[in-house]
C-alpha cells in the first residue's frame, strides 16, 4: 500500500512538470577558458533575423564579453564580422545580454570572447538557425501589388494585339479588318497564356512548402546540436562533435 502511494505521489508532481520540448532556443553550459559560463541563444523566427544572447558568468571575474556569428557552412565559412560587445546587466554584474544577427538558414556558431581578471576565454556555441514562420503580408502592400499585377496584365495583352494589328503596317496606315481580327486573335492568346502563368505562380506557391523539412533537419545535423524531438520525424537526437564545451542541450 505504501509503494503504491507513493507511485500516486510521483505521478502527481510529474504531471505539472513542463520542459522546453519543440523549443529552438539553445543552451549551454561550458568553460571559456577559465570562466565556467552558462549560455542562451534564442535564434530569429524570420531569417535573417536577430538572435538574443544571455550569458551568465558561474566561476571567475568577467569583467566584458564579446559575441560574433560565424556561418559554419557555405561560401562565408568561417568569416565573422566585427565582434559585438555584450551589456552587463545593472542588477548582476556577472549577467551579460547581447543581440547578433544571423542573416541565412543554417549553421551557424556563437563565438564567444571572455575578458577577465584570469585573462581571455574563447569558447564556440553551434546554433541551427532556419525560419520558423513567416510574416503576413500587409493588406496596404498586397492591395498594391494587386493593383501592378493586374496593369502589367493588361499591358502585356494590350501590346500583343497592337503588335499583331499594327505590327506589319506602314507608319498611319489604318488597319484593315484583317489585322483587327489578328490583333483580337493575339489578344486571346495573350490573356489565356496570362492566366495560365498566373494560376501556376499561384499554384507553386501554395504547393511550396514555406519551411521545408529539409532545411529544418540539415540546419539541426550540421549544427551538431542534438534534438529533444524528432523534427518533422527526421531529426533524432545528435552528439556534438568538433566542439570545447563541456554540456550542450539544445532544445
């Protein structure tokens, strides 16, 4: 009877239990030398986009740190722009928040610059950056480009069936009901050929997925992050490789 309350007991507390399951945030916990550090990384929900940056220094005095994104793969391997220099927080000096931006879907890597009383620390934090969701468009915009869409439209029929009426003629001659019944005839063509384009466009986009599984689960391998959650039932759990870090958990 006593085994089995405390079974109920477990049951109880667990249930109100919640973890980051399905979160893109990174977490890391790590050594920069000799500063033991904690880390957050939440990547952008649009690329490119900005990702926030909190560190939280454990073990020694750190008195700056800087942050720069490096892209990991493709032809800006490796390159990091200018370091950016992290803001101390007012109400703990050991709390450090900063913003870098990621500009591509991807792998990219955090690499952070400790400055302190022991000297400088570097350590590298893998973060899988793809777009998670897309903006709408605003109705002002799309009302707009309606509005092109359907001058250009009309432009390319009208010079279709004046190229086909007048195209042959010499310079004021008038066209003879011949080269009217072309020019409709081109007309017609020119508005179903329209159409046709406009009505695939249309179809392609809503058939395209906006955030393919692909990206996702190349993103999250080349990281080297593992998951907590298969991902578009592709991602699995992953071990880090080629990395200083002591614990990585990205969820």
């Amino acid at each position: 009877m006593r085994a089995w309350g405390i079974m109920l007991a477990l049951l109880t507390v667990t249930s109100t239990a919640f973890a980051h399951v399905g979160s893109p945030d990174v977490y890391f916990e790590g050594d920069a030398g000799p500063y033991h550090l904690l880390l957050t990384v939440n990547p952008p929900a649009m690329v490119p986009g900005i990702a926030q940056v909190q560190v939280r220094v454990t073990s020694g005095a750190v008195s700056s740190i800087n942050i720069a994104p490096v892209y990991v793969n493709g032809k800006d391997q490796g390159m990091p722009p200018t370091a950016d220099l992290m803001q101390a927080s007012a109400i703990d000096p050991q709390c450090f928040i900063g913003k870098v931006w990621l500009m591509d879907s991807g792998s990219w890597e955090v690499r952070v610059e400790a400055l302190g009383t022991h000297g400088i620390g570097k350590l590298a934090v893998p973060v899988p950056v793809f777009a998670r969701r897309i903006l709408p468009m605003q109705k002002a915009l799309g009302t707009l480009l309606f509005v092109l869409m359907l001058f250009l439209c009309v432009g390319i029929v009208s010079i279709a069936g004046a190229a086909a009426r007048e195209g042959g003629l010499p310079a004021a001659a008038i066209p003879s009901p011949r080269n009217r019944r072309l020019g409709r005839i081109a007309m017609a063509i020119s508005v179903v050929l329209v159409v046709t384009i406009v009505a695939l466009g249309n179809w392609w986009w809503n058939a395209r997925p906006p955030i393919s599984r692909k990206t996702r689960c190349t993103a999250l391998r080349r990281s080297g992050l593992p998951s907590t959650e298969q991902i578009s039932s592709c991602c699995k759990w992953m071990k880090t490789s080629g990395t200083k870090p002591a614990k990585i958990s990205g969820r």
